[in-house]
C-alpha cells in the first residue's frame, strides 16, 4: 500500500488526510468542468443522460485512484457512481431504468450482506433483542 509515512515509518495521517481531501477537490472540479462545458455546448452536441455517466465516471474513477493509493475508498461513492453510469447510459439508450426499485434492491441486498457476514455495529450501538 502506498501509505504517508514519516522518517520512522509511522503512518502519517494528516498526510493520509490531505491526499483525499486533494482528490475529493479535483473531483469536484472535474464535475463542475464538465457541468458547465455541457451547459455551454449546443443541446444537440450531447445526448441526454451525458452528465450523469459523467459524474458516474468521475466518482468511479476517484475511487479507483484512491484504492491505487492505498486510501480509504467509499462505498457509498461507489454504488452513487454505479447508479448514475448505469441511469445515465439508460438515458443515452433511451431506456429509462426504474432507480427507486434498484436503490430499494441494492440497499436491501447490503443488510443481507452485512447481516450474513456479522459486520460489527458502530461503538455506542446496542442490539435491543
């Protein structure tokens, strides 16, 4: 992993920090780049549904670098990226995909997962059987 690390080979988490916090900024403006070039480009330049697999493609590829970089990545970025790709390319086809459904399915597949693999529970949360 390509972790920050000081002289004493301490990880060091403020550098860890700035690393996302850096790719969190150019992500942002990556999104705002695009969003006002699609606003500024004739109607017809683009199809319908570009902006969403744009932001998709954005919040996929922050991910992936920071996977590469040995970063925290966020699964909620990840599953936001999948969703708008996948909205957006409906879009582009012509297909307009049903989200609520498919958010409704993900969510609940996630509680089967997490129920099924026993992940722990926040500190502070009690199981009130």
């Amino acid at each position: 992993m390509n972790k920050t690390m000081n002289e004493f080979g301490v990880v060091d988490q403020a550098g860890i920090r700035r690393q996302g916090k850096r790719l969190d900024e150019i992500a942002m403006a990556l999104a705002l780049i695009m969003t006002g070039a699609l606003w500024l480009a004739p109607k017809a330049m683009f199809p319908e549904g570009t902006w969403l697999v744009g932001v998709g493609l954005i919040l996929l590829g922050l991910n992936a670098v920071r996977r590469i970089r040995g970063l925290k990545t966020s699964g909620f970025g990840i599953i936001v990226g999948l969703i708008a790709s996948a909205a957006g390319i409906g879009r582009i086809l012509g297909q307009d995909l049903p989200l609520v459904p498919i958010l409704l399915i993900i969510f609940g597949v996630g509680l089967v997962v997490r129920a099924a693999t026993g992940s722990r529970r926040p500190t502070g949360m009690s199981d009130v059987s």
